[in-house]
C-alpha cells in the first residue's frame, strides 16, 4: 500500500515538474515574442519618419525641378526653427514688438518677419461654430497691476495706466470678458436642457481679478495650500495673495545680466518653502522664498527648460527641455538621479511638457515628435507610448485620481488616456474637439469633475472629461492663452496670457432647483 503511494507521488512529482517546465519554456516564449513585437513596433515607427523625411525630400525635389520654391522654405515648420524654438503662441500683427524666443515669430530667409508661424485669421464674427451666440456674463472690470512697487494698485481696466502700454497687442473682436455657458453636443441656449445629466445643472464662472506684467506671462502655479499663486515672465517670477491678489514676493536677480529671460516655468515645493523655476539659461533654479534667495540652480540640459513639476513627497523635481530629453533631480542632495529620453524610446525632438502621477509614481513628457511618454519615477523605466495626435503635443496632465492622463495638442484637440495596471496602456479613451487653434495647456479640478484647456484661439474651456461635453467657453484674453492652473483648495482657476495679463476666476456648480 505504501509502495503503491509512493509511487503515485513520485509519478505526480514527476508531472508537476514537467509542467512547470513546460510553463517557463512558454514564458519564455512569450516574454520573446512581446521583444519581437516591441522591436518591430519601434522599426515600424521609424520606417513611418524615414518614409516621411523621404517623402517630403522628393516633394522638395519636384518643386524645384518645376521652378518653384520649395515647401520647406516657403512654409513655417510647425514643430521647430533653425534655432530649436518653440514654435510662435503669440498672435500679433506688429514687428516691433519683442517676444520671447521660444515664442517669437520664425523668420525664413528673405522675410522680413512679418509673417507668423501657426497665426490664424480672426473674422469680427465672435459666435460659435455652430452659429449660435450664447448668453454672456459682464464680468466686474477690475484689475491688478503687477509692477516693480511693493504694493500692487488696484484700478479699473478702463482707466488703467498700462492699457497704452500694452496697445500693440491685438484686440479680440470682443472687447469684453465673455463667459458662454453651456454644452456644444447640443445647440438649444437653454443651459439646463443643454448640461449632461452626469454633472450639476449649471456652471457659475466669473472673474476675480486680473494681474498685468510687464511681459507675455508664460506660466501660472498654485502653492499645494492654495494660498498663492506664482507667475513666470521676462526676467522674474512673483508670488501673489490669491485671496487679495497682492504681489508678496518677486524673484529676480541684476546678476543674470540686462538680456531676455523667460521663466517658461515654476512649480511650488509641496511645503510651500521653494519655488522651482524653469528659465531660458537651460538652468532649474530652486529660490527659497521666505528668505529670497536661489539655494540651488540644477545645470545638465543643452536648451531651454520648458516645464517642470514637483513630487508630491518633495524629494525630487522634474524639468523638460528642448533638448530632447526630462531629468529627474534629487532635490536632497542636488543632483540629477536620471535623464529621461536619452534612448532609443526617447523623443525625438523637444519636450514641452512634463507631469507626475499624484502618487509619484509615474512620470508623463509631452514632446514636439507628437508623441506622449511615460515612465516609472522610481526607477527611470520606460513603460509607455501614446500615439494619436497628428501635431506636437505641448501640455500633459494627470487626474487627481491618477488613472488619466490628459494631452494637449497642436492638432487643436485634447486626448484623454487610460492608464491601466496592464501594459496594454496605449488606447485613447476620448477626444475633446472645439478650440479654433493650437490647445497650449490643459489641467484638471482638484475633484476630476473638470478638464480645462487654454489655446491659442485666446479662449478657455470648461470640459466634462465623462461625457466629452464642452460646457463652458470663456473670452477676454486679447491674446494666446499659455497656461492654465487650478486651485488644489478652491474653486478657482488662473489663467496665463501673451497679452501681459493673468486672470483668476472663480466656478461654481449651481443646482438649478
């Protein structure tokens, strides 16, 4: 009896070993096979961008062959200039007027710069695609003036003494601050018919004030507490009071000489101690604000930083560059832990936009090559691609929750993406369709509820990320809308402009019982 049961142990230990067997030869298989598949996907993609470059070679070649000029020389290249700038979000029509680099006209040879990359013809006709002018809200003309002083003067907008200052700007066909709330899936002016059925009846947005620079404001960034809002221009960036809108601090500094240079970025430490920025000198400066001093600058990228972001525990900043790659630094001990890009999965031209997942686990780079990526914190892994959009992406964000990732695009869309626990991550979830114009930066609502977009077009969008409905458009700024923010704590957003302006508005949602 015993003997017998040894035997059929011995017999099923001898099964269990050679399925076991069989299942790592099948692992192994299949981990080869998921190579195989990722190297033919990578040749695939670069196949596609040989092809193209040949493609529009031999389109050159015709042209010249027939006597015309060459579509490379007569036309704007959408992604970059000779130079490796960002192309133009400044819609202008004067050749006097001085712009950052990275968001300064291109001047093609022979061209006397009064051309612009990307510039969209205005009509005076101010309504909607659809045909049909929304009801609008007059919003209280007040404003802030951002100067050198101490104290920031409060002064209506009609008579405010920088207005003659900033007249070269281009008007909007709209003089006024126009607020058009309601859902674009359906055509009726009623908001409560028009709203989906999945949010609150209606949305209340309104401005609180508006904040003038001296220059083309190129970003917006609310501290962790939602106490202040930073702001990045020419030469400096400042701190204000978002409950008063008074300027407490600005960081500049005679010793970076009397040339241009932009802070493209600034991002608060979560304790609300530093303030990171990103500047045209391809430098990450770390400024202690309570003492006004820079205890840090981060040197290792090759152009200009465009983007940054801080983890959420503090221990680490992340900074975008035109040179292709992101860098992950370690803000103890002040040096860089990875770079981002430098492979063969990295982009392929500048990366105009970086974030990380609220639980610090991920990071997220938009880039000019049109693609978004995303890689592991920890580690500096690579784990994903997003491909979909058919022009460069120039702004990334997370959901609160952590489990989308929002895209901004020059193709005048904003993608949303699901990231799944499985690798099988690259599917677009949804597509957000109505700017007239390049979508520049995109952010959520603390509670997810929101998507909010700024584009080129000068105007702000309200979004419904669950249904895909647009339910709110909100008009003033004369000029491209670059950055947008939100208040982690409260119900307000900042917006940041190429007409020297920033503007904080308030929203709420009004049950229409």
């Amino acid at each position: 009896m015993l003997e017998s049961l040894k035997k059929e142990f011995d017999s099923l230990a001898h099964d269990v070993n050679r399925y076991k067997t069989q299942r790592d030869e099948y692992e192994r298989k299949v981990q080869s096979q998921i190579t195989e598949i990722s190297a033919i996907k990578n040749t695939l993609a670069d196949l596609e961008r040989r092809h193209a470059t040949l493609a529009q070679s031999y389109k050159d070649e015709i042209m010249r062959l027939q006597g015309t000029q060459p579509a490379g020389e007569r036309n704007f290249d959408m992604r970059r200039n000779e130079k490796n700038t960002l192309p133009s979000l400044i819609q202008r029509n004067e050749t006097n007027f001085s712009f950052p680099n990275a968001i300064a006209p291109i001047k093609p040879p022979g061209q006397n710069g009064n051309l612009q990359l990307g510039k969209r013809q205005r009509t005076e006709d101010n309504s909607l695609q659809r045909g049909e002018e929304l009801p609008s809200i007059q919003a209280p003309k007040i404003s802030r003036t951002s100067t050198d002083s101490q104290d920031a003067k409060l002064s209506p907008l009609s008579n405010s003494s920088d207005k003659q200052k900033n007249s070269e700007i281009p008007m909007s066909p709209s003089s006024e601050m126009r607020v058009d709330s309601t859902s674009e899936q359906n055509t009726s002016n009623n908001d409560e018919s028009s709203l989906s059925p999945v949010v609150q009846q209606n949305l209340d947005i309104e401005i609180s004030y508006e904040l003038e620079h001296n220059s083309v404001v190129c970003c917006v960034r609310y501290s962790n507490d939602g106490k202040y809002l930073a702001t990045g221009c020419n030469r400096k960036a400042q701190i204000f009071s978002v409950e008063t809108g008074e300027k407490v601090h600005t960081y500049t500094d005679p010793a970076w000489g009397s040339g241009d240079l932009y802070f493209r970025s600034v991002c608060f430490s979560p304790d609300g101690k530093y303030l990171a920025c990103g500047t045209e000198d391809q430098t990450v400066k770390l400024w202690d604000i309570e003492n006004e001093k820079t205890v840090h600058t981060f040197a290792g990228h090759n152009m200009d930083i465009y983007s940054l972001d801080y983890s959420s525990d503090g221990r680490f900043i992340v900074s975008g560059s035109g040179d292709k790659k992101a860098k992950v630094w370690n803000v103890e001990n002040k040096s860089c832990m990875y770079t981002l890009g430098s492979d063969e999965v990295g982009p392929k031209d500048g990366v105009t936009s970086v974030a990380i997942s609220p639980d610090g686990r991920l990071i997220a780079a938009g880039s000019l090559d049109k693609v978004v990526r995303l890689w592991d914190a920890q580690t500096g892994y690579f784990l994903e691609r997003y491909e979909g959009h058919s022009d460069s992406v120039y702004s990334v964000a997370f959901s609160p929750d952590g489990k989308s990732l929002a895209s901004g695009s020059l193709d005048k869309t904003l993608k949303l993406w699901d990231l799944s626990e499985s690798r099988s991550r690259s599917r677009c979830r949804s597509t957000f369709s109505g700017h007239t114009d390049f979508v520049l930066s995109v952010a959520f609502s603390s509670d997810g509820k929101w998507l909010i977009s700024g584009s080129k077009d000068r105007t702000v969008k309200f979004w419904d990320p669950r249904t895909v409905t647009n339910h709110a458009k909100l008009e003033g700024h004369k000029n491209s809308v670059i950055s947008v923010a939100v208040n982690p704590t409260q119900n307000n957003f900042a917006t940041g402009s190429g007409d020297f302006k920033a503007k904080v508005w308030r929203y709420s949602e009004i049950d229409s019982q």
